[in-house]
C-alpha cells in the first residue's frame, strides 16, 4: 500500500500512471479539500472529483477537471440567471456536487459521501478526504479576504496578494481513515501539487504528520526553476514568504521528507536531492515515472 497527498492536477497526473503499474487497490489518496466551495447550492470539491473521476477512467485529461464529453446546458441556463456559476460545471459533475451537497446537508461525513460516490463509480482505490470538516483557504488582497477559487478561476490570478490563509471554525482533524491508510503504507508520496494551496492544507490536519514519521516519505517538487508546470504555485509561494522554486517546496515539507525529487531540467540545486523526468505530458510519461518512482520505494 502506498498513500498519496494530492492536489487536483499534478498528483493526479502522477496517479494516472501510478494505477497501471500497481493495483489501484494498493493505493490510498489522501485529497486536499480547503479548495472546496458551495456554488448554486451544490458543494464541489474540486480535487476529489478529479482524483475521483481520474480512477473512474471519465476525467477529461486535458483540463485535468470535470468529465469527458460533459454538456453544460444547467451552467449555461443558470450563467443567464446568476453571477454565482464563474466555474463551468458539466451536468454529470453538477449531478455528483448535487448527491455531495445533499449528503453534507443530512449530516453525512464527507468521508462516507466519497466512499458510497466511489463505490457508484467503482473506484478501487481509496480515495479520502483529508477530514470532514470545513478548511478554506483564502487569499488576502488587501485589506479582504478571498476565496481562493476566486481568485484563481473569477479572476484568473491577475490581482496582486498578500499572504494565504487556512480559514476554519475547529482545527481540522485528519480522518481515522487517513490516519489508518497511512498507518498501513509502505511510503508516503507528497505528489507534485501546489505546495500552498494543496499540501500545506492536508498537512495542517491533526494527527497526519505524527502518522508520518516513521514512514519513508517521498517528495515531488512541482517547480523548474522559478516557475511550476501550471498554476499559481509561484505567486502563491512569495506570498507566504518561500522562494518560488524546489527549495521553497522542500523547505514547506521540512523534516517530514526522507527523499526529495526534481526534474532533470530544474537549475536549482537541493543537496541530494533525486533527479527524474517529472515532466508526465503523457500517460506514458506518467507510467514512466510512476515506476521509477515505486523502484525507488522498492529499494528503501
Ligand atoms: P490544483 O489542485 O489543480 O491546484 O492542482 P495540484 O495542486 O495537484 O497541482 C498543481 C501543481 O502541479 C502546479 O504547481 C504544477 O506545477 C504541478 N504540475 C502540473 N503538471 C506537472 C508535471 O507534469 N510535473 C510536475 N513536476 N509538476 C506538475
């Protein structure tokens, strides 16, 4: 059994890999959930459905969101009607923030919403929200607080800003479900997702880093050079005072890592740190390093 922290885009595309060359049975995901948001009276949780859909085999690969072959006549009728739909939801999406929406309403833990959605999508793998109750991370712009989605999707990231913030009214706890998956692993692997608005969420979890000592802990770093693949990594990073490279991904992680990866291409320097192709532009690239990535547990 390995577990996985994940994000919704980099993570995944390494997962996508990780699932032909393992039994996706073997595998645990433990997905950041403080980029969730209620939106037309649904609640979407953006990196669990795409880790979700990208085990279902229905997640449309080229944004890394959302369903292949998705309509979207619902966005389009209430785009007319409101300003509250700046994220396009497909209709089979919408269907499944719907089901989530509504369980949460009846009080049901998100953990058990994701395992009967799984369940309907025959998901083998064992994907888990970090915890079952609220985090939200805000970026401060000023003297205001936004969410995060609306600052990167409504305003595509342009506006300046400050500092990023974990928002929550009780500290959020890592699940039993997560602490058990990790307890159960053979190796952690921090995929290369945002170390900000994706790791950094999971890690603040109780109990989760203390899970984690004793296991051998692999780190990916989503940078090349001073830039990441995609996203807002790099502004993300210099508003919490980390230098936007590998260095500034590692140093997020601290003691917690036991190896630390960077691409082949990456100019900065991290003293033993592992250099692989990081870059999965394909499935194959991703099986690539899905494997050398499992070699390399093998050996530990
Ligand atoms: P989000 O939830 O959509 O923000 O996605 P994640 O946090 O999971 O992933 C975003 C990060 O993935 C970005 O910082 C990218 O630099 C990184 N990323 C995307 N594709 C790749 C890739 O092929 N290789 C590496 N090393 N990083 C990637």
């Amino acid at each position: 059994m390995i577990t996985f922290l994940s994000g919704g885009t980099g993570t995944p595309k390494l997962l996508r890999g990780m699932q032909k060359v393992m039994d996706p049975k073997e595998i645990s995901v433990v997905v950041n959930t403080a980029d969730d948001i209620w939106i037309s009276g649904n609640h979407i949780s953006p990196d669990l459905d795409t880790v979700m859909y990208l085990f279902a085999g229905i997640l449309n690969t080229d944004t890394w969101w959302g369903i292949r072959g998705d309509t979207f006549s619902t966005h389009e009728a209430l785009s007319r009607l409101s300003d509250e739909e700046y994220i396009a939801i497909g209709d089979q999406d919408r269907a499944v923030h719907i089901a989530r929406g509504n369980g949460l309403r009846h009080h049901v833990r998100l953990t058990e919403i994701t395992k009967s959605l799984s369940l309907q999508f025959k998901v083998t793998a064992n994907v888990l929200p970090m915890t079952d109750t609220t985090v939200t991370t805000k970026v401060r712009k000023d003297a205001l607080l936004v969410h995060y989605q609306e600052y990167w999707v409504k305003s595509k990231g342009q506006c300046p800003i400050q500092q990023v913030v974990y928002l929550y009214g009780t500290p959020p706890i890592a699940t039993q479900e997560v602490i058990e998956a990790v307890e159960k692993s053979d190796a952690v692997v921090i995929g290369p997702s945002n170390p900000i608005t994706s790791i950094m969420p999971i890690l603040i979890c109780e109990g989760l880093t203390d899970a984690m000592e004793d296991k051998c802990v692999i780190a990916i770093s989503p940078f090349i050079g001073d830039a990441p693949v995609s996203g807002p990594a790099a502004a993300l990073m210099k508003a919490q005072g980390r230098e936007p490279n590998s260095k500034g991904t590692f140093s997020c992680y601290g003691n917690l890592v036991d190896l630390r990866i960077q691409d082949i291409r990456d100019p900065v320097e991290v003293d033993g740190a592992i250099r692989l192709d990081t870059l999965m532009t394909n499935e194959e690239k991703s099986v690539k390093l899905a494997r050398e990535i499992l070699d390399i547990i093998a050996c530990r």
